[in-house]
C-alpha cells in the first residue's frame, strides 16, 4: 500500500489503518515528514484517531461526535505544496471544526519532532484537539478566527486553550524563502 502524495489525496482523510500508519512512519523517518512521527506512532499505539483536511476539503461530521475517542483534526494549510498557503476560507465549514475543539493549535513555523511531540501528548488528555498548520502569511488570519472563538466562549464564561509555534518571535518566516 502507498501512501499518497499530497497532490493526490482526498480533501480529507480519517482513521488510518495501521498497516498505513506504519508506511507513513517509515517513508517519513529522517525525510522531510520526520516531524510528524510523534503523532504517527501516538495514532498506531491507538492513543488518539487522526483526521487530516487539505484546501477543499471539510471535516467529516462523524470525526467531531462526542462519543469517538480523542481526535486530532489537523488542517494542512501548511505551505509545502506549489500552490501559496492558503487562507482560512480555503477550508470550509472551519468555523465548526474550532467550534468542536477543546484547544486549538497553531503551527506557523518549520516542522519539528518536539512540536509535534507536544500535539501527541495534548491529545489524549484533551480529547478534541484542532491542530491548524500555515505559513507566516496566513498566521494572523487564522489567529483572528481563533480569537474570535477565544472571545466568543469568553463571553460565555466558557476558556479555549490556544498554543501557537510561530517563526517570527525568532525573526523567521515560514516557509524558509517567503511563501511560495
């Protein structure tokens, strides 16, 4: 079984058989996806399910059921395709997924295994977590949508947890080279 490219891939993709989490562990171990195997191996030890949505696509309904195990929702704006990051609205029906979340996560900064380490930890002790990877150019975009979120529970009485890893506390830019 190969794992698809990203050009390849549904719109969205949840609960990888474990035959395909082991191949993405392999193909990714020391390659330009290494980062991304904390969550992985977390999903194949069946600590958390995994749902991935690309530009285009939405999350499916039954991935935010109060009744699945812990869920991370990743959505891949993250720029390492062709095309520029995309935007907020290129995911629709977002609002429902931060609405779903019981903390969300930004992630505009270069992949790394200590991050993602973080994400799988948060996982099974928060259960519906919403991991959101962009660019530097879309940062502020998806934090404004977010705090809207942060301020709409607020209004409520209600907290969302919010952590960003951001390049640019650092001087940095993500992708390295501007957005492409």
């Amino acid at each position: 079984m190969r794992f698809p490219s990203p050009t390849q891939m549904p719109s969205h993709f949840m609960d990888l058989p474990p035959a395909l989490l082991s191949e993405c562990i392999a193909r990714n171990e020391g390659g330009r996806g290494d980062f991304s195997i904390p969550l992985l191996r977390a999903s194949l030890a069946g600590e958390f399910r995994i749902v991935g949505v690309l530009p285009g696509g939405r999350v499916p309904p039954r991935a935010m059921e109060p009744t699945r195990p812990p869920t991370l929702v990743i959505v891949s704006g993250d720029p390492n395709f062709p095309e520029p990051t995309p935007p907020p609205s290129a995911f629709p029906k977002v609002q429902k997924a931060i609405r779903w979340a019981a903390t969300i996560i930004v992630h505009a900064t270069g992949g790394r295994r200590e991050d993602y380490a973080t994400v799988a930890a948060a996982v099974p002790i928060l259960r519906q977590v919403l991991l959101i990877e962009t660019g530097t150019s879309q940062e502020d975009a998806w934090l404004r949508l977010v705090s809207a979120e942060v301020d709409r529970r607020a209004r409520s009485g209600a907290k969302l947890p919010v952590l960003v890893f951001s390049a640019r506390p650092r001087g940095g830019f993500h992708p390295i080279g501007g957005d492409y």
